[in-house]
C-alpha cells in the first residue's frame, strides 16, 4: 500500500492492509512532521546509546547510511554486510541500499524508494523509512487476543486504562492529547510512581509533563513528544504517539515476563439445586432441551469440518501457483502474470476471507455454546484445528507476498533495463559534448604574455573552469553507479557501457591533472605583480563601501523628514547622535584609503609600471574620497539645528495632546451620563409628568451651563488642527464625537420636553388619569425593545392586544387594523410613535365631545333658535371666544332669520373636520 509521503511498503501479516485509511493523512501536516521527526529521533537514541552515539538530525545523520546501518544492528541483534567508509556519494548510496535491504529481508517490502532519495535528506521519506523500522521491530508483534499491531496495541491500553476515571482510549491520538492516558498506563503497573487521584482533566500540561517526566526518571523512556506540541495541535500525531505508547508496552510487557505479574483468583464454582418434585414430564423437557442443543452443536462441528476442509484445500491448490517463478523474462509475460494476481486478490481472495472469518466465527459460536451448556470444548479432527488453519492461512499470505514481491521486483527490473541504458546513454553524451576541448584549452599557455588584469581574468575564468570540473564529478559518479546497475541487472550490451564508462573516466582523471598543472602556472605568473595589485584590491574594497556610506550619509544629513509624536523625533536625534559617534572611525577609514593611494604612486613612481595607477577594480579616486568627506564634515551641524527644531515643534504638539485629553476625558463621559438620565426621563417611569418636565428643564439648565466647557475645547481642537496633529493616543474622544453627542443631548433634551409636554396636554384635554398614562407609557415601552421611541406595526399590534383591544385575525380583523395605523402612522413612515400612540389610546378610553353634543350647547344658548346672534354669544361666553366664534361662524341662511344671526350648526360641524369650512 501506498504512504502519504511516497514510500510504499507490504507485511506478509496483513497489518499494513489494515492500516491503510489510517496511513492516509500522516506527513502532509507541517505540524505531525514536527512531532515525528522529534519522536522519531529520541526513539532512534534510545537505542544508538547501547552503542555509545546518538543522532541530531534525523534528515541528515542517516544521509550517510552508516547510523542506519548501526541502528538496525542494535533493534534487531544482526550482523548487517561491513559499511563503506568513502565519503563519496556513491558510497553512501551502497550503505543506505544495505540498510534497505536488510530491512525488506525482515518481511518488509519497499516498493517506492530509492536510497538516493535518503542520501539526500529528503525529510519525507527518511520519517517513513524509520516509521517502518518502528512498525517491523517495535509494533508489528505486539499481540493481544490475536490483534496483532495497533489494533493489538489499542486494545491493550484500553484494557490496562478501563478502570480509571476520565480515560477513554479510542485512538491513537485525542484520547491521549489531556496526559491522563499515560499517567493511568504508569499507574497500573507502578502505583508507587504516580498519585493518579490528585491528577485533573483541566491540568492537561501538567499531566503530561508528570507522565513523560515519571517515564523518563523510572522507566528508561526517553521523552519522545513535546506536551505543548500535543496541546496546541488540534489534532496530535497518530505515528508519534503509537510510537511512544509502543515503548510503555514493552517496558511494562518485560517486567510481566520476569514475574511482575497481578493474579486474579478464578471465578467460584457455581452449583445448581435440584428440588424434590422434579417429575417425568420436567425430566423429559430438560432430556429434550438438552438434545436440541446437542444437536445444534453437531451441526455447527459438521459444518466448521465442511467449511475447513473446503478452506484447507483451496489453499493446497493455491500454494503451487503462488510458489512458482517462471517467466518468459519478457515485460509482457510478467504484466500478464501481475493482473492475473490481481484478479486473484479481487475476485478469488475475498469470498475465502470471508469464509476464514465465518469459520472463526462458528467456532467461538461452538465453543461458547458448549462452555455455557457445561460440555467439553469441541477439538476439529487433526489438521482441521483453529491454529491449523491459521498456519495454513498465514503461510498463503506470505506465498501472496513473496509472488507479488517477485512480479514487482522482475516488472522493475525489466522496465529499469530500458530506462537505465537511456539514462547512461544521454548523461554520457552530455558528458563527451561538455569535455570537447577541454584538454586543449587546459595545454594553452596564453597566459605568458598578459598584464595583471588580463591574468587576474583568466585565474577567474579557470577558477569558474574548476568549480565547473568540480560540479561534474557527480555526474560521472551517476554514469559509473548507473553502468555498475547495468551488469548487476545482467543488461545485454553490457560490455560496450563498460568500455565507454572506462574512456569517461580515464578521461576525466587526465582533466583533473591537466587543471592542477595549469593553475600552478597562473599563480606564478600573478606573483610578480600581485604586490600592487593587492593595493589596488586593497583599495577597491574599502573604497566602494565607504563611498557607499559617503553617499548614503550626504543623502541621510539633507533628507527631509515627517514626524508626528516625540517618540519619533527622539528616535531620529537618537540615532544622528549614534551616527555622529562613528565619525572618528570614520575619518580613520578615510586616512587609511587616501595612504593607500599614496603608496600606489610611490612604489608606480619607484619601479616605472606602465599604467600601474589605473586601479582595474574601480572607478573611485582618492579625490573624490575627499571630496565628500569634506561635505559630510559641513552637513553634520546642520542637520544638528534642524533636528533641534523639530523637537521643540513636537514637545509643544504633545502639550496640546494633553490639554485637549484632558478636557475631553472629562467632557465626553459627562455628555454620555446626561444622556443616559434624559433617556431613562423619557422612558416615562419616573413620577409624574409634572416631574419629568421639571426634570428635563432642569437638565436642559444644566446643559447650556455645561457650555463654556465645549467652546473650550473648540479652542484646544483648533490649535491642535493649526498644528497638523492627527492622532492623539491618550483620548479615545475626538472633537467631531463631542459634538455630535453635544448635539445629540440638546435635540434629546427638546424633544422630550416637547413630547411631555403634550403628554401632558392631552391627559388635561381627554381627562385621562396618571395611571392610564403610567399604565399606556407601560405598554409601549414594553414592545419597544430596543428604546428607540417607536414601534413596528407588528409591535403595535401586540402591544394593543396586551391592553386589552380585539383584533381578529381574519380579513375583515387584518383590514381593522390597516385603519387604526392609517390613524397612526397617517404619513406611512412603517413606525408609531408614542404621541401618535397616546393620542389613539385617549381617544379610545375617553368619553370625547361630539359635533352633536357642541351643536345642543349652542342650541341651548339660542334659546332653541336654528340661529344665533353675536350679543348671546358675548352674554353667555368670555369675550376672547365670544369673538373668536362671532369671527369664524358663517351667517344664517335658512328660514326664518334676521339680521346678523349666525349658523353655529355649520360651526360646529366645522370643528371636527365635517365640513369644509
């Protein structure tokens, strides 16, 4: 089966197929890699210290085989073929392929893996190579009940576990994440080490720390996972954690095995009373009974005979084919054989494991039947038993292994031939194209006649030559280990790859020497004029950096900058007085490249060199060295001043930051707490309306009092805008968020005075009580829930029905209440309001004047006249609405009337709206 990170392995026991959904998810996560590669690497320690060394890195202290090697000596007590020692890559391959094939001789087949890919530390597949040294010779042969590996494994925690609270071991990973797995595992077999009762859930860090340091003090188990690791990972590392459970196991395993063993005393007898009137007919249901479970028992022994004499034969006329080993030694002959098996396993296979299974089923079925019914256990006749099977079944499997192993092992070596005699064949024409005049060029001696420069280019140019040469020996080591492949592999032709391998590499020891004789000639050549040059170099080096900073600086000193807190101009002084501090180390550096120079032309001027001044690395002159030098010198007062201005700017910035802070921390909680008490007043459920109005009143007093405060503020803001400054980190409060709420509190202030105010208007002019007022105010605020002062019309509607008024839910029940919010809501805003909302509930609950009832008053004061005259209206009412009625009424013009006499029908109808007066 195929692991995540591209290494393919198969047990002959099975265990592998097992596995394989739970091998699916291991390296891909950066986080299970880091706890494998830890886990890994303190599990390969804990045995290379019987040998006296031990591994850093696991990517990189196997990459030459030879801790592989010793590792796999020391887990399985072998003797592994004598290492090589070489240092090349080679010899590191022919290691790492002996530790690999010492690990398949142990019933472990890798299909996917080269050893290249170990030699070069490639960390996915060096973790699953030890996984499989782990699984081979730490896991696979555990067995508990016949589970064998981690099914085995699990099992034995959950048992060893079952009796401790809080502990459910149902995988490899989450039921160990809190530590109180290990410390049960430890308690169960020493108590003496761990105080399981004072341990918590809650203290998972502390758990774990107890259990690995406890297991590392007494145990002998290193510390092979990272508790915060284990904790911040949602989900921890299955691999990791088997890996360190499986070393618990066998510590635990081997103190049983030498007599640390806790006996359990057998269960007691249990005897059956038989009574005194036991009569025929009991006797014969109890003969009878006991007959029909005999008689099921015979019937499962005939038919496991059945089903195991049938399974045994299959398998005898299975192992011939399984066993045999011809092949046409064509690629096609062994694919045909490959699908063949395969069919096999697809088709053929699955109906006998289902067969073994129900075999083994029907047997424990028997024996269980026969231990409850107080009868002998069942024995199969000779060659039929339980292990028998078993046996045969396992010796079928690792026929199943050895033949796929074989077809795999001849398709790779079949395909390889082909693919390596085309690999060797393109790196040893790339190879022969690459060394085409490389000998002549090494045999030139151009060099004879250059100047310094011309052979400082060609030292390069050879120098380049030779790491070329240098990074070509892998290659030729690849085209000699493939051509060494090609004879293990019997390839055909190989004796012309032989022959062609030997020019190759008679060839490239010829370059090697003729590269060695060639540089020696160049270096004596150089050192006749290398004393110059080395000023030059000399030179050019400290020049060009210094240069650097010369322009750099120059640039730094007139760089205008942008502040805005003092901490930023105190960092730039800072580091200006840090840059000013290097100035002396500085001018030491100038003096000693202008010497430099001095001693060019003195040594140019003693020996007479043709154009030894010209300086072949650079372009710089002690000139222009000065030059700058000289400017750095004047900019640095400079740039002293303007600094000191800005910090003066800055330090009155941060004076205005605080006064306008301090203001405003004080202003804007004062805002939100007058706020808050104008809010709770208009809730309406505090005292009388009386007291709420005097209440606001006396808020409103209180907030245009508060004013100067605000104007002062207006004053800090404006300085601080004259002062660009943007950001102020000792105030949440800005100058726009106190206004709005200063604005905010004075239109709240208004607005509910003018609201009580009518409250109180209507209550006088409708006659409602305080409580009815209490009683709608109530209501109101109880719908509305989010205290904005208004209902929706579903909350209106609720909140009508919770004081009592019917609406039905039918059509006609709907169409009532589109009229009652016509009422309320007349400009369709989709809310109510509580004016709107009080003005409605008045109505509703009052005994309200009617046209009617104005119309009889009148009636009454024209002495039953159709009419009225202005002197009975000035006789009978106050002068002001005497002659607001005189004034507004219309004249008599029905029958019977005189001069002057006034309609106070039309009137009346006028005031509520039944006219168009």
């Amino acid at each position: 089966m195929m692991m995540e990170n591209g290494l393919s392995m198969e047990y002959g026991d099975g265990y592998m197929e097992q596995e394989e959904e739970w091998e699916r998810e291991g390296l891909l996560d950066p986080a299970w890699e880091k706890q494998q590669k830890k886990t890994f690497t303190a599990w390969c320690n804990s045995h290379l210290r019987k040998a006296g060394t031990a591994i850093d890195n696991i990517d990189e202290d196997f990459r030459n085989g030879l801790k592989l090697m010793l590792l796999l000596e020391v887990i399985s007590g072998e003797t592994l073929p004598k290492p090589d020692r070489g240092k090349m890559r080679f010899h590191k391959i022919a290691n790492v392929n002996k530790a690999l094939d010492f690990i398949a001789s142990k019933g472990v087949h890798l299909v996917s893996i080269g050893a290249e890919e170990i030699v070069d530390g490639n960390l996915k597949m060096t973790l699953g190579m030890i996984w499989t040294i782990i699984l081979r010779f730490a896991i696979q042969d555990i067995s508990v009940e016949e589970m064998t590996a981690k099914e085995g494994l699990l099992l034995w925690c959950q048992r060893k576990t079952a009796p401790y609270k809080n502990v459910n071991v149902q995988n490899f990973h989450l039921s160990f994440k809190d530590g109180l797995a290990f410390c049960a595992l430890i308690h169960r077999h020493r108590p003496d080490l761990i105080d399981y009762a004072k341990l918590s859930k809650d203290n998972p860090l502390e758990n774990l720390n107890t259990a690995f340091d406890v297991a590392e003090k007494y145990l002998d188990i290193p510390r092979m996972l990272d508790p915060d690791d284990l904790i911040n990972t949602p989900k921890p590392d299955e691999r990791a954690i088997m890996t360190y459970v499986s070393c618990y196991y066998h510590a635990f395993q081997g103190a049983q095995q030498v007599g640390n063993v806790t006996h359990v005393p057998e269960p007691t007898r249990q005897y059956t009373y038989v009574p005194n009137n036991y009569n025929a007919e009991t006797a014969a249901n109890r003969i009878c009974k006991v007959l029909k479970v005999n008689q099921e028992n015979e019937r499962l022994m005939e038919e496991y005979e059945r089903l195991a004499s049938d399974l045994l034969e299959w398998i005898r006329r299975t192992m011939p084919w399984l066993n045999s080993r011809q092949a046409d030694n064509s690629l096609a002959g062994v694919q045909k054989k490959l699908e063949e098996y395969r069919t096999y396993r697809r088709k053929h296979k699955p109906p006998r494991v289902e067969q073994k299974a129900k075999l083994e089923t029907n047997f424990n079925t028997l024996q269980t039947k026969l231990r409850l019914s107080n009868r002998p256990a069942y024995l199969p006749t000779e060659g039929k038993t339980v292990s028998d099977i078993s046996n045969s079944w396992k010796g079928l499997e690792l026929a199943e292994k050895a033949f796929e192993e074989w077809l795999l092992a001849e398709t790779m070596r079949l395909e390889r031939l082909e693919h390596l005699a085309q690999k060797f064949k393109h790196k040893a024409d790339a190879h022969e194209d690459w060394t085409r005049g490389k000998e002549e060029m090494l045999q030139s001696q151009d060099f004879r006649q250059c100047k310094l420069n011309e052979l400082k280019a060609l030292k390069k140019k050879h120098e380049a030559f030779e790491s070329d040469l240098a990074a070509h020996q892998d290659r030729v080591e690849q085209i000699a280990a493939i051509a060494q492949e090609l004879n293990t592999l019997e390839y055909h032709d190989c004796v012309s790859v032989n022959a062609r391998c030997q020019r190759i590499c008679d060839q490239w020891d010829r370059l090697g020497a003729l590269t060695q004789r060639r540089r020696t000639a160049l270096d004596e050549a150089e050192r006749i004029l290398e004393k110059i040059d080395i000023l030059h170099l000399e030179f050019a080096k400290r020049a060009a950096p210094f240069n650097n900073w010369l322009d750099g600086t120059r640039e730094d000193l007139v760089d205008m900058f942008i502040v805005h807190t003092m901490e930023e101009i105190q960092g730039l002084i800072q580091a200006h007085d840090q840059f000013k501090a290097t100035l002396g180390e500085a001018d030491k550096e100038f003096n000693l490249i202008v010497n430099l120079v001095r001693e060019v032309e003195s040594i140019v001027k003693q020996h007479q060199i043709p154009g030894g001044l010209e300086n072949p690395y650079t372009t710089l002159t002690a000139n222009d060295m000065t030059r700058k030098w000289s400017d750095v010198r004047q900019l640095v007062p400079q740039r002293d001043q303007t600094l000191a201005n800005e910090l003066r700017k800055q330090q009155n910035n941060e004076m205005l930051r605080r006064q306008f802070a301090e203001k405003a921390n004080v202003v804007g909680p004062w805002i939100e707490r007058q706020m808050d008490a104008v809010t709770a007043i208009g809730m309406g459920l505090q005292g009388s309306l009386e007291d709420q109005l005097h209440r606001l009143k006396e808020y409103e007093q209180a907030v245009y009092a508060y004013k100067p405060n605000i104007e002062e503020l207006e004053k800090i803001h404006q300085a601080v805008q004259e002062s660009m400054i943007f950001e102020n980190r000792y105030t949440n409060y800005t100058m726009e968020t106190l206004r709005v709420g200063w604005e905010q509190l004075l239109t709240s202030i208004n607005r509910n005075i003018n609201e009580v105010e009518n409250q109180i208007l209507t209550r006088d002019s409708k006659g409602i009580s305080q409580e009815q007022l209490n009683e709608f105010r109530s209501s109101f605020n109880h719908f509305d829930k989010n205290r904005t002062g208004r209902l929706t019309p579903e909350e209106f509607k609720s909140c009508l029905v919770s004081l009592g008024y019917s609406i039905g839910k039918d059509r006609q029940g709907d169409l009532d209440f589109q009229r009652i919010l016509a009422v309320v809501d007349p400009n369709n805003t989709g809310y109510v309001h509580f004016d709107a909302f009080l003005d409605f509930m008045t109505r509703e609950s009052t005994d309200t004047d009617t046209a009617e009832q104005v119309i009889d008053s009148f009636r009454i004061l024209a002495a039953d006249k159709p009419y009225i005259l202005p002197d009975e209206l000035r006789r009978e009412l106050p002068p002001d609405q005497a002659e607001y009625c005189i004034q507004r009424m219309p004249p008599y013009k029905g029958p019977n009337g005189v001069p002057g006499a006034l309609d106070y029908m039309s009137f009346s109808t006028a005031l509520y709206g039944e006219t168009d007066l």
